[in-house]
C-alpha cells in the first residue's frame, strides 16, 4: 500500500511544483481576489503554499481515482 502511495504522490508533487511556476509566472498572487472581489489578505508565501498544496492534492485525487479505475494489475483477464 506504501508503495502504491509514493507511486502516486511523488510525481503529483513534482507535477504540483510544475503547475506551481506556470500559473505564478503569470499571476501575482497580489492580484488575486475571493469570488465577492474582496483580496485575498494573505501573504505571497501563504498563497504560494496553498496553492501548491491544492494542486498537489488535485493531481493525485486524479492519478489515485486512476490507479483504483486500472486495478492492481496482476489480475487475469477473464477467458
């Protein structure tokens, strides 16, 4: 199970990190606002935190929903 874990997490985290430079290279995290239009009252670092966490556990919800959708593998097919 241990196993099965780091296979999914750790290229979520190098994939996370990724995602990480590709949207802040574009974005301030200065500009950005709540969904009423109030600022986000946090600062850089926190914003750059929790957006890297968010991405981190986007991506492997996605890469565990696809590792339970493709089973363990060592299953025979049925004739």
């Amino acid at each position: 199970m241990s196993r099965v874990a780091l296979q999914i997490l750790w290229p979520a985290f190098l994939m996370a990190g990724v995602l990480e430079v590709l949207v802040f290279a574009l974005v301030d995290p200065r500009d950005l606002h709540w969904l009423g239009g109030a600022p986000i009252e946090a600062s850089r670092q926190a914003i750059y935190t929790l957006a890297f966490m968010a991405f981190w556990a986007v991506i492997a919800a996605a890469g565990a929903i696809t590792a339970v959708l493709l089973g363990r593998g060592d299953e025979t097919p049925p004739s």
